[in-house]
C-alpha cells in the first residue's frame, strides 16, 4: 500500500516533467498554447507539494515532488497594442479562476506577468504588459479569487516567447505561477 502512494507521486511528478519538455527544455514552464487546462493539472502544477500532503493524510509516504510550474499562456494572445482579455484566454482563466477561488489561504502567492511583443517603444510595452497582468489579476478576482492571493508584473518585451520574430502574436502572452 505504501508504495503505490510513492508512485502516485512519483507518476504525478513525471507527468509535469514530461508535459514540459514536450514543448520546450525549460521544464519549469508549461505552455498551454491554445489549450484549455484541466483543473487538476493547474492545482497540480501550482502546488504540487499539496498532492504529497494529501497522500500523508492518508497515511503514504511521498518520497518528493516536482516543484511548482510557470503557466505560459500564449495563444490566446492579446490584441497588438490591448489588455482586453479574448475569449479564449477568458476560458483558460476559468479553469484558474476555479482553482485558485478554492484556495482558502493566501500564504502562496501567484504571480501573474503580462508580456507584450516588440512592435512598441519599451516605455509603452511596459505599461501594457502591466495593463494584461492587471486585466488578468481583475478577471480572476470578479471569479472569485482572493486579490491577496494574486500579484502582478509587467515585462514588456523583455522576455519574448519567439525571439527569431518580435512582432510574432505569440509574444502578447501572460504566463501564471507561484512567486519564486
């Protein structure tokens, strides 16, 4: 009985690991593209100490866990120069809407970035990533979620998602996770 719990979170763990070098070698960032996230798969990945505390509960031994991720949420990119929130993000927002409402505590923050591409200056850029994050942040709380739990941040075009196009739509991106 002990180990199938230490496989359990041992299975869970490799399931993020894999999720993210699926996409990309930087494991710590899972990017959703255009789909939409399960609600498990969101707790799971904010907090994933949660899953091993669940298994002590019930009396498994969870021999470790995969940290926390960083949600990139690019495909349900932003308008060029807007902070509207289009309706595919708002879908995908739901699922973390619906995760983080549950949250009973705010002891574990959630950071949530606005990016934005290169088409403007950077003072510009700037002011509108932190306009997403903003529109994010305000979205989640009239969802339900606790405004102390959520935090936000602009990086402008600071650390773009396709650096070989600047321009790309795929840089007008939020990306959602714990505070380091």
């Amino acid at each position: 009985m002990l180990k199938k719990g230490v496989i359990q979170c041992a299975y869970m763990a490799m399931g993020f690991l894999a999720l993210g070098n699926a996409a990309h070698a930087d494991v710590s960032v899972v990017h959703l593209g255009s789909t939409v996230p399960a609600a498990e798969q969101v707790k799971e990945g904010l907090f994933p100490e949660e899953a091993c505390e669940q298994l002590r509960e019930n009396g498994f031994k969870c021999m470790g866990f995969k940290p926390a991720v960083r949600f990139s949420i690019s495909n349900a990119h932003f308008e060029l120069g807007s902070s509207e929130l289009p309706a595919a993000l708002k879908k995908q927002l739901d699922v973390f809407a619906q995760v983080l409402a549950a949250r009973t505590h705010v002891d574990q923050p959630v950071l949530i970035t606005g990016h934005a591409d290169a088409s403007g200056t950077a003072v510009l850029n700037q002011a509108l990533s932190a306009e997403r994050a903003a529109a994010v942040r305000n979205y989640l709380v009239a969802k339900g979620v606790k405004p102390g739990l959520l935090r936000t941040s602009g990086k402008g075009d600071q650390h773009l998602a396709d650096s070989t196009n600047p321009f790309s739509s795929v840089n007008r991106r939020v990306e959602i996770g714990r505070l380091p």
